[in-house]
C-alpha cells in the first residue's frame, strides 16, 4: 500500500491548545451554541503499509474557522472568529484503527483551498502530518502546497465531501483513510 503523503503542519499549528481537545470541533465544553459551518463527519483509519490497522494511534486535526482563523495567536482576525468552533482535537483509534471527528467543511482563507490538517503520533512520536482536501474544489489547481504533492499520489490527499443521506440539517460526511510508516523516519 503507498504510504499518504507527508505535507507541511503550516504556521498555525495552535501555538496554545484550547481547554476542550476532543473530536467534537462544533461544540465546546458544554456550551449550546454551535460553532458555523457545515457539519462534516470526518472519518478514516490509520494502517501501516502492510495494511495492518493502527491501535492507540493518536490522530490530531486542526482546521480554521468559517471565517479562516485557526487558534493561533498570530491568525486570527479578532472581528471574524467565530468563538463556538474549537478549531482542533484529538482521537486515539482503537483496535480497527479507526478514528472519527466533527468538525466543519473546511472553507479556504488567504491564498489557499479549503483542507484539514491532520497528524498521527503512535508511542508519542509524530510518524505523519499531511492535509486532507475537498474533491473537486476549484481552488485545488491553484494550491501551491496540494500541487507540491506528486501527481500520481495526490489524490490520496483528496476526499469526497458528501450530504449525508436523509440528514435533516444538511450534514456531511468525509472519509480519509491513512497509511503510515511507524517511525518518523517512514
């Protein structure tokens, strides 16, 4: 199996984690009022390249707001952030390697298509951080970072982004299925 390709974790990595750091990105703590966006279901695996799935992989998102601030001191626009949406979480996959966070449909911000970053820590050390990208966004051509990626492995970065069917409040759902080596070195 090819292993997904590395990509940049980017300046705006949170320089300050938030108190709430689980994989529930739309609603913070016990507040009531949702972070704005479209609600995605964002899902996949973790496996090793002998498609072994991954135990107590820790996976690690962080994504800007509706309005392209991520919780970092130098990216957001005080006027523009949306205070509901927490902006990064954790999930530690179990047996089946899977994982599973709610967050929003990445929007893009300054000079780039809208995407996800996302990391995977097995024993405490970071084996992959890469991006996750919107199918067919028209953005995507154009993205200086997505384009560095080889041609013939880049769909492996690319995820469909899809109603979910009979979902009264028009929410989505995102699988993103990753291969990893299991030392940094990988």
């Amino acid at each position: 199996m090819t292993k997904t390709p590395r990509q940049t974790e980017g300046p705006f990595y949170p320089d300050k984690l938030p108190l709430d750091t689980d994989n529930d990105l739309i609603v913070i703590n016990d507040e009531i009022t949702p972070a704005i966006g479209e609600i995605t279901h964002f899902s996949g695996s973790v496996k090793t390249a002998a498609g072994s799935p991954v135990r107590n992989a820790v996976v690690e998102i962080w994504q800007a707001d509706i309005g392209g601030n991520y919780i970092h001191t130098q990216a957001r626009d005080r006027g523009n952030f949306d205070g509901n949406f927490q902006g990064y979480g954790r999930f530690l996959t179990g047996s089946t390697g899977e994982y599973y966070f709610r967050c929003i449909k990445p929007t893009p911000y300054t000079r780039r298509t809208p995407h996800i970053h996302v990391a995977v820590s097995v024993k405490g050390h970071r084996v992959l951080t890469t991006q996750c990208y919107i199918k067919g966004n028209e953005l995507n051509a154009g993205d200086r970072i997505l384009n560095r990626t080889p041609e013939e492995v880049r769909d492996l970065l690319i995820s469909d982004f899809q109603p979910i069917p009979g979902s009264e409040t028009g929410e989505l759902s995102a699988r993103f299925d990753m291969i990893i080596g299991l030392t940094p070195e990988d």
